[in-house]
C-alpha cells in the first residue's frame, strides 16, 4: 500500500485547522531566561575549551574458544581421534581417567526417569502387553492399544484398558522386551517416535504428577539405548563409550524426586531408547556389537575402577587441548580427574565448530551480564590449570568493575560451549567529519533510556547513549554504513513488537522500516512508501494514545502539515490535515512535555530563533502554543526521548558555528531549565 497517496503529484489537500503557527498570539506565555532555556547570550556561559565527549567503550566482545562442555574426564571426539590412530578403547580409557583399571563386575537393573508430567501418554504401538495395578491383577492391552495415566490425589488413574483403574502404581509390560521385537512408545519423551523396547514402565505419583521410569538391565540393555555418540564412530571410540557411560550409571545413587538413578537428558545421559538400537542401515547393529563386546553376560559388563570400585567417569564432548581437574570446576579432588594435555581434542578430524569457535556478544549483552552501566574491557582474571576461565572481570568506563567466578557459572553466563575461551571487545573506528542529520529515538538496548541517531558526512549511522546528564553521548555504537543523504528517525515498536524500530527516508524520498533487534542495532528493511522528498517527518510518538506510535508530516512546498495514525503492523492509515503555515517553522517531535499523558511537538522559527512548544491534545491535534526560550538561531535540536532516565523527555543541540553538543535536561512541566556541554566536534 503506497503511504502517501497524493504527495508526488502535489495535490493541494485543505481541511479544518486544528494548529497553525500564526494561531494563538494573544495567549503565549513568555518565561524568563533563568526558567526557561534561557540562550540569550549564551556564548558568554560556555567553557573558552569545551571538553570533548567521552571515549567510545566497545560496541561488542568477539569471544574465541575451543571446546564444547565441562572439559573434565573423556573427551569423546578426543576418543575418536585416538581410535582412529589405532589407540583401543582401554588405552583411551586410560588415557582420559589416569591411575584406573578395567574389570568386568556384576551389576543389576537400573531406573531412569522418562518424563514427569499431569498427563502421560503410553502407546502399545510395536506389541501387546499387560497393565498392572500395584497389588490387583493385569490388565491386558492389545497392540495399538493407548493408556493415558492423571492423578487423582496420591493416586494415578489410567483409562484406555476399559473401564478406569486406580491404583498408587502401574507396571505397565510388553512383549518382545528381552530381545527388542516388541516396543512401546510414550509422547513427550525421547521415545515419543520408536519407543522403548528393553525392560519395563513404572508409573507413580511424585510432586503431584505423573512419574514414569524405565527398569532395564545396566550391563547392556541401558547401554544399547544411549545416544551419546554416534554409531559410525570407531569400534575402539564406541566401546570407550559404552564403558564411560556404565560405570558413570554404577556411580548413581537413588533420587526420591524421580524414583530413579538417573535421568533420560544430559542432566544424566541421553537415553533415546529403542531409536538408538534401529538406526538405519545398520548402525544400531553396529553400536550393539560394540556394546557387547565390553559386557560378558546380561549382568557382568566391564566397568572403571578405581581402588576397586566404579570411578565417577563424567566426560563431554571436547575440551579444548586439555582436561580439567574436577576441583577446578566443581571442587572435590579425584585422583583420576585431573588436568593434562590432551592434544587429541583438537586434532583436524575434530570438527572446527567445536575445536574452534567464535561468538560476538554485544555491548548491551555484556553490560547485562556484569550489570554495568557499561562496559569498556573484559579480562580472563585467572584460569584453571587447564586453561578455562576461572574468573572474570569486566570494567565500566567510569572505573567500576564487576568479577564473574567459576568456570561453569562463566559458560552459561555468556551461553558458550565452553570456558576455554579468550575474548577482546571491539572499538569501533570513529566517525569523519560532520554530523549531517540526527535525532532522538526511545529506548532502542533495554536500559531504560533513549538514545542519539546520526548521521555523519561519511554516511555512517551511529547510536549514541548514556546514563547522565553529562555521558548521554558518552557511549556509542555504528548501526551502519552508507547514509549518506538520508534522514533516520527512533519511532518505539510499529511492527507490534516490543522493540524500538527506525525509519529512514532516502534523498529520493522512498520510506523505509527497519525493525530493532532489542540490542541497539536493526534488522533487514522494509519499503513501505514513497513521495517523501519534499516532506519533513516528525516521529511523535503516540499522538492519539491508541497505543500505536504516530508521525506528521510537512508538507515544504506549502507548509501543510499531516498526521499519519500509527497501524501497529509497520504501516500507517490515511493521513489528516491538522494545520497549516509552518513552512517557516522547524518542527520536532517532543514526547510529553508537560506531563500530562499527551506527547506534544516544539517548533522554532527560523527567522526569529523563537521556541514554541504545541500541547499534544491526545487525538492528532495540537492546543496553543506557547513561547519557551528564544536565541535559538544557529542551533540544530533533537528532542522527544528521555536520554538520562529520569522518565522526562529532553533536548539535544549542536551550535553550528563550533560543533559544540548540549544536553538540556526536561522539567516535566514543559521547560529545559539546564544544559550541559555533553561533546564537540559534531
């Protein structure tokens, strides 16, 4: 839909007038200079020097690691990499948990916990079976039968088996479980597709909900449906696996809040099931070889010892060159989780997204991760001994500093692979030249406060922000490159969402929407009009709180001025003629000036250097005017954003005959009583 329909073809459009700068005279109210803005002879208060705005701090962190978990005990693409050079699966073994022994023990069934849930859903898809009240007789159930466990107080209701059965426990069976021919399937887990085929189901109620375990065999039939690895592997690398994940199983104990010894997520181990044992063409069969090749019997399978007894054999994917000591990342000595080198984790054959990584974090992310007003460094304070991150400490411009400790608490912090990582914050290159064309926009990082778009005769666009009335410049961040010419307004959200967006309007006049990311940068444009050369637009804001940010527009030829309604959908509605007379007007949007819950517009006669302020009166329209300072010629302003978080929309000038910046701090009543020289060189 064209937005302005009409406006190349320069179609006079005449209508009621609601405000016209040659209207309300007799009414105006004159402040005096100290209450007001007070410029008359304000170049007699400015510092001989002006202090140069503050040195922009990073405008994002590239962080490099390698590596991919905790980094203690085995590396299982390290154990691949050994397998294929020919190393077997006890050397491996060896490897990764130094001082320890391989020995087939005697172990029993253990319980794993498949899903908790109000309501679980058990599918006899692959065989018959049988449902079993604790303490009652079976209850068969024909194969394609379904069985759908609630709760009723302490006790668990399943129905689908006739009529309803009651009962604190189901043991639910199937045939074919000793040799995986007959399965059945439960949604919302990792069997919610190929199903459980080994062992059998226990339902009970625990936290008031449903709990289902699985009871299988720990030697082979637990180890079967392990999707840790996959099958392809090497043989020796499959067998370390199997091992590894047995013996870290033996070490469970009970867990009341399950009923199990373990769980079927990476809390535990990933327990897919009978998905792992079918995987096509025949790479279940293969995992299954491997398997039992480390279990002498259904109940005898090798395990790790140490001292004779099962180790606590965690592992992870890689770690980066080097194994970390368990009392590095969690405390507690183990004699055989120790940190070594371990050139086998970033061996070629390892993949580069693991081996070596990189993730770029924005400003406003890493502000909010220390939770500085901003950030200017991050330093790797201390490492383990091998080579996480132990510490971490960052430091805002203004000398505050905030450290992060734990190789753990840093990795999910930042929501890395893992904590062996270096990172460097990135400065950007500072602008050249002038400013060309800048505004103020609402809050477009999160932080509560707007900011100030410019652009410069480069044609770069920067962002710049603060938390003072003397640092509302001193940050800033280039949004982009190559704007020459156009003019970009802040608007809040128009798409709907909950971020701020920006407007830009090329020299050709074409309109474009492009929607913020909630981090201080946009995403990919949008056109959404033309015919916008020979208008100056004023994003307002929300003119007739319908919630909906607004715009106006001037019309340059005959200084008409239009009101575009905000859609809520990136578009605005047709347009209403709420004045006229204003081609010797500079008009800026101005937030609620007055607090009194309507976003009003400031306007400055270019000939005179007077300041106007226009009540918004919450439909469009716009009250009296009133005259608040005057010596405003020479000056371009900004306004209609709170830049220093005090919830009161302020004001931004550049005196052009020295580039100076000032900030005037709003009152709320409608007044800028004070400034503050805030940069040059603009």
């Amino acid at each position: 839909m064209r937005l302005m329909a009409g406006v190349a073809a320069g179609r006079a459009e005449r209508s009621e007038m609601r405000t016209s700068p040659r209207e309300g005279f007799r009414c105006r109210k004159f402040w005096s200079v100290a209450v007001a803005i007070g410029l008359a002879g304000v170049a007699a208060v400015l510092p001989a020097a002006p202090e140069p705005a503050a040195a922009a701090v990073p405008t994002s962190f590239t962080i490099t690691g390698s590596g991919w978990g905790h980094g203690v005990g085995m590396s299982q693409y390290g154990a691949q990499e050994m397998a294929k050079a020919g190393q077997g699966a006890n050397a491996i073994l060896g490897f990764y948990y130094p001082g320890t022994t391989i020995a087939n023990q005697t172990v029993g069934n253990i319980r794993v916990q498949l899903i908790q849930a109000a309501t679980v859903v058990v599918r006899y898809a692959g065989a018959a079976g049988t449902l079993t009240p604790a303490g009652a007789g079976a209850a068969s159930v024909a194969k394609g039968g379904v069985v759908t466990l609630t709760v009723s107080g302490a006790n668990l209701v399943a129905s689908g088996v006739g009529a309803n059965k009651t009962a604190a426990q189901f043991n639910l069976a199937w045939s074919g479980a000793s040799d995986c021919s007959g399965y059945v399937t439960v949604d919302g887990t990792n069997g919610a597709s190929q199903g459980y085929c080994r062992g059998s189901l226990t339902a009970t109620v625990i936290s008031g909900k449903v709990n289902l375990i699985a009871t299988v065999g720990l030697a082979r039939d637990y180890i079967y449906g392990l999707g840790e690895v996959p099958s392809s592997w090497e043989p020796a690398a499959l067998q370390a696996q199997a091992t590894a994940a047995r013996t870290y199983a033996a070490k469970q104990t009970y867990k009341s809040s399950c009923n199990c010894e373990v769980y079927s997520d990476t809390r535990s181990q990933y327990y897919a099931g009978r998905s792992k044992e079918v995987e096509a063409p025949s790479w279940g069969a293969r995992w299954v070889a491997n398997v039992n090749l480390t279990a002498a019997s259904a109940t005898t399978a090798a395990l790790i010892l140490y001292g004779g007894a099962p180790i606590t054999a965690v592992y992870g994917a890689a770690n980066g060159g080097a194994t970390e000591a368990a009392a590095d990342i969690w405390g507690g000595a183990y004699a055989y989780l120790v940190a070594k080198a371990d050139p086998w984790s970033v061996k070629t054959g390892v993949p580069d997204s693991i081996k070596a990584w990189t993730v770029t974090k924005t400003a406003s992310e890493v502000k909010a991760i220390f939770g500085l007003t901003d950030v200017a460094s991050v330093t790797v304070a201390s490492r383990t001994a091998g080579g996480s991150a132990k510490t971490i400490t960052a430091q805002a411009s203004n000398g505050t500093t905030k450290t992060i400790s734990g190789a753990e608490t840093i990795r999910s912090a930042f929501g890395l692979k893992s904590a062996h990582f270096s990172i460097t914050g990135s400065v950007p290159t500072a602008p050249s030249g002038q400013v060309e064309m800048f505004s103020l926009g609402p809050d477009m990082d999160g932080d509560g406060r707007g900011e100030t778009l410019t652009i410069w005769t480069d044609g770069k666009l920067w962002r710049y922000y603060g938390s003072s009335a003397s640092t509302v410049v001193s940050n800033s961040s280039q949004i982009g490159a190559g704007w020459t010419g156009w003019r970009v307004y802040g608007t809040g959200s128009l798409d709907a969402g909950s971020t701020t967006d920006l407007l830009g309007i090329t020299p050709e006049g074409v309109l474009y929407l492009y929607p913020g990311n909630g981090r201080g940068g946009v995403g990919a444009n949008t056109n959404i009009g033309w015919g916008w050369e020979g208008y100056r637009l004023i994003p307002t804001g929300d003119l007739n709180r319908d919630g909906k940010p607004d715009i106006l527009g001037i019309r340059n030829a005959d200084g008409l001025l239009f009101f575009y309604p905000g859609q809520g959908n990136g578009k605005f509605g047709t347009k209403v003629n709420v004045g006229w007379g204003w081609e010797g007007y500079e008009l800026y949007a101005a937030g609620d000036l007055n607090s009194d819950g309507n976003n009003d517009i400031l306007g400055i006669k270019t000939a005179t250097g007077e300041l106007f302020s226009y009540p918004g009166k919450g439909n469009g329209a716009f009250g009296l005017k009133s005259m608040i300072g005057w010596g405003w010629t020479g000056f371009k302003l900004a306004s209609g954003a709170d830049l220093d978080g005090d919830a009161k929309p302020d004001l931004l000038g550049i005196r052009n005959t020295d580039r100076a910046v000032f900030f005037y701090r709003g009152s709320g009543q409608g007044t800028f009583p004070s400034k503050t020289q805030v940069a040059s060189g603009w």
